[in-house]
C-alpha cells in the first residue's frame, strides 16, 4: 500500500482525492492518503503559521516550528519515505518523476502558502518539486496533481483494461491518435487499417504517429527518444511528409538497413 502524507492549511481543498481513481484506490486497499493541518501544531495563542520576512520584503513566510513539529508528529517514518517540499522552486515534475515516486512506499508533501517557507524548512524535504514555471497561491494545486500522476501508476490502480506504458510521456513520445465507436462520425473516418485487425500494421501506424505528433508538437523531447531499427523506414517516410523533421536524420542514419554481406563462393584453397 503506497502511504501519501500532506501537510497543508486547507485540507478541504482535498476534495478531489476523494472521487474516482483515487477514490478507488483508496477503497482497493492500494492508497492511504492522510491530510494534515499543519496549523494544528501553532503554539501561539494566535495559532500563527506565518511570519513576516526578517530583513524585510513584501509578503510573509511559513514558520519553521508548526510544520518541524507536524512532520515529527507522522508515525515512525517506513524505510522508504520521502518529503516533497511544494515551490516554484524546485525541480519541475515530469512523468520519469512520477513514475520513481509510485515506487516509493511513503510519501510526504509540504503544501506551502504566501510568499513561501523560512528556508530552515527545506532541510525536512528530501526534495523540492514545482508543478512548472509559474507562482500559484499555494502548494495544495500542485500536490493534487502531483499525486493523481503517481496514484494512476501504482499497479492495479488503473485496472486491468487500461495502462499507463503507452501514455504520452512514458514511452518518451506523446501518444497516438486514439478512435472508438462510431467509425464514420459526420463523414470523418476511423483510419481503416485501425479497422484491419492487422496486430502489425497497427503497431506500426501507432508508432508512426507517435514519432510524427512528437516531431510536429514536441521537438524538445526528440533528443531523449531511442529510435529503434524497426523506426528507420517510419523516419524516412516522416521526413518525406514533413521536411521540416530533416535536422534530425543524423539522429537515425545509424540505422539505415546495412545491405547483407553477399557470402564469397570462393572454394577455401587450404
Ligand atoms: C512556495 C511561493 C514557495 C514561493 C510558494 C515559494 C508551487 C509551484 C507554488 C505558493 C507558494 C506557491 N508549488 N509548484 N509552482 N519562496 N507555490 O507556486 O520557496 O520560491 O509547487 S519559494
């Protein structure tokens, strides 16, 4: 069972966690999540979790002992959690990181607020993870998403008539073009060798696909793909369809088919 902690102000703003996917899996047994107010462990006759900034500066800061005192409260900590500190700061989440994290047996999100955190809280987090290049009012937003990534990978939470190895991003591409019922719909026709039930030829247009939205959409990820042998003729007919993939072809030409080596019919002297 995969253990998430949160430490958040506004742990009503959970409420998402509480349908579907993630409801199922807390139901099945796969995911506890625990919601904790960090505002709970304030000393102060004001229960304060915030704090002006010393040496001045717009906005206020999270207070080191309320949340110090919240992550010493969890139960003793399993061999393998990790604390994940919420900023705009941090290491910008992508799929490789959901995945590692779903491998984890314990996690642990600080939700920051305001202007952000007494940097003495930083030495709690084993990491920092920002949800992207942009500031938002709290850390909560970010954990949820965050966490519906990881939780869809942790098996048997998505069933066993969906997956997540051919997801845009797993597979280091983004994904296919993806049809169901009906396959005329106002005049615009399912690809038919979708339709063949040729196993094959549908692997193969899936993975054309994927190469040419990857391409077209997200160059930026071309570099970290693995072209494989059976990719170079995809390529090549790519390239015809799109001359603007060109740049990249030193990337494949290493796979060019080499013709087979004619065997010599010269009878061996010795
Ligand atoms: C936290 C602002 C930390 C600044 C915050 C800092 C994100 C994000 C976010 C509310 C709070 C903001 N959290 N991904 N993006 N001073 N949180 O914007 O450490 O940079 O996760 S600070």
């Amino acid at each position: 069972m995969m253990h998430i902690t949160v430490l958040t102000l506004f742990p009503e703003m959970f409420s998402p966690i509480r349908e579907s996917i993630l409801k199922r899996a807390q139901d099945a047994g796969l995911l506890e999540i625990r919601l904790v107010n960090f505002r709970d462990y304030a000393t102060s006759k004001h229960k304060n979790v915030d704090d002006v900034p010393y040496g001045g500066g717009a906005g206020m800061l999270l207070k080191p002992e309320p949340i110090f005192s919240a992550i010493r409260d969890l139960p003793q900590p399993s061999e393998k959690r990790k604390v994940i500190l919420m900023s705009p700061q941090g290491q910008v989440f992508r799929q490789e990181k959901a995945k590692e994290w779903s491998e984890q047996g314990e996690l642990v999100f600080i939700c920051g607020h305001y202007e952000g955190f007494d940097e003495r809280i930083r030495e709690l987090a084993d990491e920092e993870a920002s949800l992207g290049d942009y500031v938002l009012t709290g850390g909560e937003l970010a954990a949820m998403v965050m966490i519906d990534a990881v939780v869809r990978l942790i098996p048997g939470v998505l069933g066993e008539f969906a997956s997540a190895e051919e997801d845009s991003h797993s597979t280091g591409l983004l994904e296919y073009p993806q049809y169901t019922r009906p396959a005329d719909f106002e005049g615009q026709q399912v690809p038919t060798v979708l339709l063949s039930g040729h196993h094959a030829k549908i692997k193969q247009w899936r993975r054309k696909e994927s190469l040419r939205r990857t391409f077209l959409r997200r160059p930026d990820l071309i570099d970290a793909v693995s072209f494989t042998a059976d990719d170079y003729s995809l390529l090549q007919e790519l390239v015809l369809e799109h001359p603007e993939i060109e740049p990249w072809q030193a990337k494949w030409e290493h796979l060019r088919p080499q013709l087979k080596r004619r065997r010599s019919h010269r009878i061996d002297p010795g």
